[in-house]
C-alpha cells in the first residue's frame, strides 16, 4: 500500500497547492492519481480529496469499514462527457449493495458502514473522486464549527 509520506505536492503560493501523480493508496489502481491532503499540504485546509480515472474492472476500499468522518465518493464521466458514465458499480453502504450505472455521488455519514466499490464493467474510463471534510485533521480546531447534523434523506429512486 502507498503511504501518504509518498504525496509530493507542491505549494506554489499560499493557499495554491500544485498537484502531482503518485500512486493511489488502494493498490488496485494502477494509473496514477492526484490527491490533495488538507493539512498535509495547507496547515490551515480541513478537505481531503482523491481523483483517480478508472480504466478497468477493480475492487477497492474492502474490508467493509467505517470512519469518524463523512465521506463523499464521486462517480463521473471522463473528460469527454462529465454527465455520462459507462460502467457497471456496486457498493455496500450500510446493510445494503447499491446498484450504479449513472453519474453521481454518494454521501458517506460517519459511522457508516461502506465498502468495497465493487467496479464489475468499464465501458468507458471514467473518474472516481474521494472527497472528505475531517475536523479532526485541523490544526485549529477551536476556530472550526461542528459540522451540522446530517440527516440521511434521500428515497430510493423507484425503477
């Protein structure tokens, strides 16, 4: 497994961080990734997001597990069409697989149980984006207000 230590960002001005290929944390993916790590990069940032383009079928994120943090994973087209997304997607979320052939994100409360995404078919590359917001990783957590309670409310689409 990659270790964050290997990131080599570059902070080019303050607040402005240029992003460089490394290796993902999940050894499943093979094509290299940005990643820019809050407060590896910015002291001061709180947001930790992944970007990776998805070539082939893989499994990652297994164990199922859970975090302290919420999470959003975000399913999309390439570069070629944002809005369209050629492949075949299951994730376990709580006690449920979630079925995806469309664009989208899913929201990750913390505490939930989740994991793997479980890519069976690609059709078309396609990019996954791991993004997460961690109080915890502040360097001033004093000054950062508690994050609202998140109600999960969203209804199951009917087919």
């Amino acid at each position: 497994m990659a270790v964050m230590e290997n990131l080599k960002n570059v902070v080019r001005e303050p607040n402005v961080v240029e992003l460089k290929p490394w290796k993902s944390i999940h050894d499943e993916i093979k094509e290299p990734m940005v990643t820019g790590l809050g407060t590896v990069d910015i002291p001061e940032s709180v947001l930790a997001m992944g970007f990776a383009r998805i070539t082939e079928p893989v499994c990652m994120g297994a164990p199922t597990h859970k975090h302290p943090f919420d999470q959003w994973i975000y399913l999309i087209g390439d570069s070629d069409n944002f809005a369209e997304l050629d492949a075949d997607i299951e994730m376990t979320l709580g006690d449920k697989i979630v079925k995806i052939n469309y664009p989208c994100y899913i929201f990750i409360p913390k505490n939930v149980l989740h994991c793997p995404l479980d890519v069976k078919r690609v059709g078309k590359p396609f990019l996954f984006i791991d993004a997460r917001v961690t109080e915890e990783a502040s360097v001033r957590p004093a000054t950062v207000k508690k994050s609202p309670q998140v109600q999960y409310i969203a209804t199951k689409k009917k087919e």
